[in-house]
C-alpha cells in the first residue's frame, strides 16, 4: 500500500500524543502502522520536511514504567508549531482526548 502525505503526517501526529514517544516518531514505525514500506514513508517525510510540518527529532530513551526495561534513544521527526496549528491536529486531538476520557469514565 502506498499512503499519502497526509496519511503519512496523520500517524506522525496520533504518536506525538503518547507519552512514551516524547512527540517523536520514526519511519519504521510509521510504516508498520500504515503496513507499507520504510521507502513510501521517507519519499512522504521529505516533502512535510519541506513543508515545515515535522524536524528532527531524538526520543531519550530510558525505562518503561511497566516492564523496568531500558528502551534505547530513537531518531525521528516531530511536529513543529506550524503542524499544530491545523485543522487535523486539532481534530485529531480531540478525537484522542474523547476517547480518553470514554476509556476512564471522565
């Protein structure tokens, strides 16, 4: 399957929400949610890239509160400012935090 750049930009904003990512996401793990190759994503993240949607970005690593397990660094991209400011985002976020407060009863 081939995804667009905005399916593309979509998963990139979903991962920004958790916790874990620190707001980075990497291709291989973009293109195993969309179930397509890391050549698709990377042709995609050069134009958002181009664009100003995404930069670089490096998660931390550290230790996954669950398992006590060290989790190493992670080069990715991040939204920028500008990515944030759409429409998508704001729709996304709300969507994540409906779906939050359903889960926990809030």
């Amino acid at each position: 399957m081939k995804p667009t750049k905005e399916e593309v930009l979509q998963e990139i904003i979903k991962i920004s929400f958790y916790y874990e990512s620190e707001g980075v996401a990497n291709v291989g793990g973009i293109a195993k949610r969309l179930n397509t190759t890391t050549y698709h994503v990377n042709k995609h993240i050069k134009t958002l890239l181009n664009e100003g949607l995404i930069e670089k970005g490096v998660r931390s690593g550290g230790y996954n509160e669950l398992t006590e397990m060290p989790y190493p660094p992670i080069k990715g991209y991040k939204l920028t400012k500008k990515a944030t400011e759409l429409e998508i985002y704001q729709k996304l976020k709300d969507d994540d935090e409906k779906n939050f407060a359903e889960f926990f009863g809030f």
